[in-house]
C-alpha cells in the first residue's frame, strides 16, 4: 500500500513538473516574441533598440502639461519644484 501512495505520488509530482516547465517555455517563447516585435519596430522606424533608448522614449511626457494638471515641471530639478508637507494628526 506504501509502494502504490509513493509511485501516485511520483507521477503526480512529474506531471506537475511537467506542465511547470511548459508553463515556463511559453514565458520565455512570449518574451522573446515581444522582443523580437520591439526591434522590428524600432528598426523600422529608424531608432536604436536598446534599454537606454527604450526607457528614454518611455520617460519622456507624452502629453503637454496644462495648468491645473498633476504633472511635473518640465525644465526643473527635482531639488527646485515646491514640496508641500503633510501634517500629521490623531481623530479621537
């Protein structure tokens, strides 16, 4: 009765490892599918494919700030834009 518990045990732990390892082959499948997408893109629109490059485009404001909007200042540091504090206290 040992023996049988052991080897359902076995199969179903090798089935799981099974479906695990093509869970993690369709990951890594889809990843380099988004990539390889990405350089295509970049290629043909004329832009180097690269991390610099990628997170560049990414940091840059897409939409022009209005007045009222919660977006930063453009041309200032962080040091030189206005801080406002949050006041702490206790509601009994």
């Amino acid at each position: 009765m040992n023996l049988i518990q052991q080897t359902l045990r076995a199969v179903l732990f090798l089935i799981l490892a099974f479906f695990g390892l093509v869970m993690a082959f369709i990951f890594m499948a889809s990843t380099a599918l988004a990539i390889g997408v990405l350089y295509i893109v970049a290629r043909l629109q004329g832009r180097p494919f690269g991390v610099k490059a990628y997170w560049a485009e990414r940091r840059r404001p897409s939409m022009s700030p209005r007045a009222g909007a919660w977006s930063r200042t453009a041309g200032q540091p962080a040091r030189e834009r206005d801080v406002t504090d949050i006041e702490m206290r206790e509601i009994p």
